[in-house]
C-alpha cells in the first residue's frame, strides 16, 4: 500500500513535546471496519490540548517534519498517563471510504462521504469502527462534513440536557463560538429561549443578524443589569460556559438568584429554592473559577463533556441526532471555515499562533490529502 501520513504527539518525561509528521502505512479493516480517506478535519479548542498539552508555545520551533516546544516540569504530574507516549492527533473529520472490513454493514459504507469521530483524523487515512461513523448524504461534500461532531452534537446535547434536568431556558458563554452559532439555530428552530454571552461588539453584531432575542455583552458598563433582564424574561436556570476562567460563571449565578428571589418577603436566608446549574464544558480562560457565592443554597457548578453525556443517551437517540446533523449539515450545522492547512503546516508555528487564537469566526481546518 502507499505511504500516507500522519500527525503524531508526544510529551517526554524530561518535559518536551515533539508533534512530527510520519509516515505510516494504509491501515487494514477488522470486519467492523473502515477506512476514510480524510479530506477535512476542523482545528478545535478541543484538539489544542491533545496536541500541545501544557507545552509553552511561545518556545516552538520547527525543524524539517518535527515542532518542538518545552513543557515546565511543574506541570509533567498533571499529564503522566501521556508521558513518552506518540499519540495520534484530530479529533473529528470527513473524507469518502476507501476501503472496509468483511461486515456487510462495512462493506455497504465504500465509497460514501462520512465523518468520524476518532482521535486520529490529523491523517491521510483514518480506520474507524462503523459506530463512529456517521453517514451523510449524497451530494455533502467533505469540507461541509468536516465538523458533524464536536459541535453539533454538543449544540444539541446542551437542549436535550436542559429538558432532562426540567430548565426551561438557556444561557451560553462565547456565544458567537462556531457552537454558539449552531446553538442559536436549534434554539431559534424548537422555540427555546437563549441568553447569549458574548464580549465584544461585532460578537452582538453576528448573533444580532442570525436573529438571536437576548445577547449580553459582558464589556458593556450594563452587562449585569442585562443579564439580569434577560434571565428575567426567559427564566433560564441552566447556563453552559465555555470559559471557566473568572467570575462570570458567578456572575451568571448572582443573576439567576436575583431573579428567583425578586420576590422573595421576610427571611430569604437561604435564596430561592429552584436549582440553578452551570456546566463549564470548554476551558477558552484557564485563569481560576472565581466563586463570589451570593446565590443563596439551591446552584451547582459541574464539568460537562460530549462524550460522557452521548454515553448515557439510548443508542436509538444519538443516531437520530445524528441523522439529523447530515440532513442539516448545510444550515444549522453549516461552518465557514476560514483556512485550509497541509498536515505540514498545522505544525508552522505562525499557523499555531493563528488556530491556537480560538477567534471569533476563524476556524482552520486540515486537509490530510493535500
Ligand atoms: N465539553 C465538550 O464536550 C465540548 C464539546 C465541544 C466544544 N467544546 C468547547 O466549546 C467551546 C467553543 O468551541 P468552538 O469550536 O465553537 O470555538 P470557536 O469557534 O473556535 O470560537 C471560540 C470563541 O471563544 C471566544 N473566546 C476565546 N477565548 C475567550 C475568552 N478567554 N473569553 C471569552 N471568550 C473567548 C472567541 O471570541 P474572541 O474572538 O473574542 O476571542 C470565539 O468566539 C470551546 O471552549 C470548546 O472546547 C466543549
């Protein structure tokens, strides 16, 4: 077989990272198998941490086929299970089947556009078990299936949490995100109020032209008393921040307390009884959570992670959000991307400060077959 290849990490125990690009052989299907050619696969925050782990970028340097960058000793407990390990990089992507284990339901899956979900997409070829497959349609081209995971199906996880812990409404963080947008889009669809939290002016601009109702810009000198309106009016218990650096998780809180408790009389030692939950799913601030605590007794704050959530879904479930994500790849779930990068120049270092930004709007990419 040819030689494609593929994006590999690894952080030594002397607390160095090493991404190389390596050849690798075309990977043979077990019968439950296939192989993707992949032609796109996004650059999520999610993949930052895989790929660079705690390594200080700012120290890159590029030498042939192999990024290198320190990584402080401090910080080498933290990552153990990783250590001395070359891992496989890429989270999510899309590409045509190129070849497919003896399973009927392999075979039927050759020459299809489908994403994965694998860990591995950095890669010309990506091997895959069919459950982590998803068909799409004919005519979705690779580039528009690129991102038919991460954020889609955390988008739609966040309303189905919602309505399995009895809230009625939502708050989101970074909301002008790739996922915010998504978000908007289901919300607006099943009449779901959304409270968007964004920090700057072309942020409230880009939600404002989707047609988003309430958007809180935490710049603006009004942001609490906004937020406060906002989760008035929609009666949102339950936020999902994708920062966690900070005290807007805090801050989110503090207004649905004062909400709960407007008309509260007499002793109100406590706070108000309905529970008010923020899930901190994304970590775009690694600065401390900062908990001001004047929410009374009734709130929670938990992690929340795609994964571990599609985890307790019923089969059934997850592949109708799945079909659903392929039948609206291209407007709901539709994802301009901004850049297109070879397996060789995901690792240049001013490619690396341009992805690894995570701004508004500029979503790289990877075209492993370029
Ligand atoms: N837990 C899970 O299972 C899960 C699943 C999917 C996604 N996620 C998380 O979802 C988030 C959004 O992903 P995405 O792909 O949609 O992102 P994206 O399209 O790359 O957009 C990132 C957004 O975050 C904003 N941002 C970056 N740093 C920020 C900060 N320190 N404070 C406030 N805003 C900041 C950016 O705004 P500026 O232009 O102003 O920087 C931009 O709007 C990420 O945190 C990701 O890790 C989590």
């Amino acid at each position: 077989m040819t030689t494609p290849t593929q994006l590999f990490t690894e952080i030594s125990s002397q607390g160095e990272l090493k991404i190389t690009l390596d050849e690798v052989k075309m990977p043979t299907p077990k019968p439950h198998e296939v192989v993707v050619e992949i032609q796109a696969a996004p650059i999520n925050p999610s993949d930052m941490w895989p790929m660079f782990g705690p390594a200080d970028l700012r120290e890159a340097s590029l030498s042939g086929n192999t990024l290198s960058a320190p990584v402080h000793k401090g910080m080498l407990p933290r990552i153990k299970s990783r250590l001395d390990q070359k891992l496989p990089i890429g989270n999510e992507g899309a590409g045509i089947v190129v070849a497919a284990g003896e399973d009927p339901k392999a075979q039927a899956l050759i020459g299809k556009m489908v994403a994965v979900l694998s860990g591995a997409t950095y890669a010309k070829y990506c091997c895959v078990p069919i459950q982590a497959v998803m068909l799409h349609n004919e005519g979705t081209t690779a580039l528009q299936a690129a991102s038919s995971f991460v954020n889609p199906l955390t988008a739609l996880s966040m309303v189905e949490t919602m309505r399995q812990e009895g809230h009625k409404a939502l708050v989101h963080t970074a909301a002008a995100s790739s996922l915010g947008i998504m978000l908007n889009k289901i919300c607006m669809a099943e009449g779901i109020e959304l409270v968007n939290i964004v920090r700057k002016q072309e942020q409230v601009e880009i939600l404002e032209s989707l047609g988003a109702k309430y958007i809180c810009n935490s710049s603006s000198d009004s942001f609490k008393k906004d937020l406060y309106l906002a989760i008035e009016e929609t009666g949102a218990t339950l936020a999902f921040d994708a920062i966690g650096g900070g005290e807007l998780v805090s801050d989110i809180l503090t207004a649905m307390e004062m909400v709960g408790s407007k008309d509260a009389t007499g002793f109100n030692t406590y706070g108000s009884a309905d529970n008010k939950q923020v899930y901190i799913y994304g970590g775009l601030d690694f600065s401390p959570t900062t908990l001001n605590r004047a929410y009374g007794m009734t709130w929670s704050i938990g992690g929340w992670l795609l994964m571990r959530f599609l985890g307790k879904l019923d089969i059934k479930q997850v592949l109708a959000m799945h079909k659903r994500v392929a039948d609206e790849i291209d407007s709901t779930f539709k994802l301009d991307f901004s850049a297109e990068l070879t397996l060789a120049e995901v690792l240049e270092p001013k490619n690396i400060a341009a992805y690894n930004a995570k701004k508004t709007g500029e979503k790289y990419y990877v075209n492993p077959s370029k």
